[in-house]
C-alpha cells in the first residue's frame, strides 16, 4: 500500500470520529425533544401537535451511526497498516490493533460481567430477606465494573497513544504526537465530561496529521558533473617543450615542432 492510500483512508477515518459524535450528539439532543413533545401532546389532549420527530427513527439514526463509527475503526487500523509498512514502522500497526483488541475485549468481558452482577443480585435477594445485603453489594460491583471500564480504556488509549507518537516520529508531522497526548488525556478525564471532549479535539489534531502527511525525501544523490574533472586532468597531462615551448599531446615522446625529446 502507498502513502497516498494510508493518508487518505486516515483522513477519512480521522473525519467520521470527528462528525460522528457531533450528529450523535443532536440525535440525542432531538430524541428528548422528542419525547418531551409526546409527553407534552398527551397531558394536552385537545391539541393534537403531529411531531415529525420519530423516536424509533431517532434511535435507528443512532444505530446507523454506531455502525458508521465501527467503519470508520476498521478505516483507521487499515490506514495505520499502510503506513506502518510505508515508513517500515510495525510499531504505528500492532499498538493500533492491540490498542482496539483491548477495547473489543475489555468491552464483551464488561458486558459479561455486568449481566452476572446482575442475574446473581436477583437470584441473592429472592433467596435472602435481607434485601439491603444484595443492593450494598450491587452497588459495589457496578462502582467496580465503571473502575475496570476505565482502566481499559486507559490501557487501550496509551496503545493508540504509542501508535499516533510512532507515526509521528517517522513522518515528522507532530500534529499526530499531540493527537496521542490527548487522547490519552482525554481518555483518563473520561470520568468528567470535559475528557470526552478532549478526545474529540485528538481526532481533529489526527485528521490535521493526514492530510499533512508528505512522500519522504530521496536520499539518493547523483553527481552528474564528472566531465570538467577529466578536463582538468587532461590539462596537467598535457606536455611542453623545453626547447621550443610547443604544446604536445600527453603520450608524445618528441617534440612535433622541433623534433627534440621531450623529458
């Protein structure tokens, strides 16, 4: 693969994990809008308002979405693989990778857990009377659950870390170092609300990286002027008489005006 085909497929990856979140965002922002103008519509039963705002639609928007987000991953991992064999780098590749497979796992391990939290709080408090054993005791492994979440997400943000700064390195262009730096910001002040934005800007920082991404220098360098060096050796090969001080071609052994030997 080029560098042509890695920057713009990291273009595009950087892009879709920049607009995403924002659309995301509104559909959200609509999808209460929504429901606030169907809970408004029923309390006014004599004003019938049709809202063009689907609910369903709204969450179908938000599934298509989610989908595009996972497109514009495999994007990402595809573009970090060719320039990783570009700049002969397998670092810029395997931390990507290793970075979403930690996630990937991380997140069905979670979910895995969480539904045992929950079936084994259901099964102790029907079989126990004392009920607020049970809750103490949900409430600890969720706080556990959002704690092993985190520290997930922050391996796998100092694996995309590693990734951004290798790719960096090798390229030159430090708009891809600070993407890495605040990704991995962002993702340890997920916890607050300001990490999430954090690691938006990272994505824009990303997408300034590729499209600076330039071919590498040729290293080569030739040296096409080798005739005025030969002419000048010629020069001092040259031969003069002693006697008559006529020029004489270098393998002359006489002298072709005045016939004498020439040293």
């Amino acid at each position: 693969m080029s560098l042509e085909t890695g920057r713009k497929l990291g273009l595009a990856a950087s892009l879709i994990n920049v607009i995403v979140p924002v659309i995301t965002v509104i559909l959200y922002v609509l999808f209460f809008l929504s429901l606030f103008g169907i809970v408004s519509s029923s309390i006014n039963e004599g004003s019938q308002t049709s809202s063009s705002l689907s609910p369903s639609g709204i969450t179908a928007a938000v599934i298509a979405l989610g989908v595009i987000g996972l497109a514009g991953v495999i994007l990402f991992l595809i573009a970090m693989h060719s320039l990783s064999q570009y700049y002969n780098e397998p670092g810029i590749f395997k931390n990507a990778l290793y970075g979403f497979l930690v996630n990937v796992i991380g997140i069905v391990a979670l979910i895995v857990f969480a539904f045992a939290l929950i079936f084994t709080t259901i099964v102790s408090s029907t079989a126990s009377s004392t009920t607020h054993i049970s809750t103490a005791g949900f409430i600890l492994g969720f706080v556990g659950l959002i704690f092993a979440g985190l520290v997930i997400e922050i391996v796998s943000a100092v694996l995309y870390y590693r990734a951004f700064h290798k790719l960096g390195e090798k390229s030159g262009v430090n708009s891809f170092n600070t993407a890495g730096i605040m990704y991995l910001i962002g993702t340890i002040l997920t916890i607050v609300l300001v990490g999430s934005l954090i690691v938006w800007i990272a994505w824009i920082f990303a997408s300034m990286g590729f499209n600076s991404l330039k071919p590498k220098a040729n290293q080569t360098t030739t040296f096409p002027y080798s005739t005025p060096q030969t002419a000048t050796t010629n020069l001092t090969q040259k031969r003069f008489c002693p006697y008559c001080g006529m020029e004489n071609p270098p393998d002359s052994v006489y002298c072709v005006i005045c016939g004498q030997k020439l040293p």
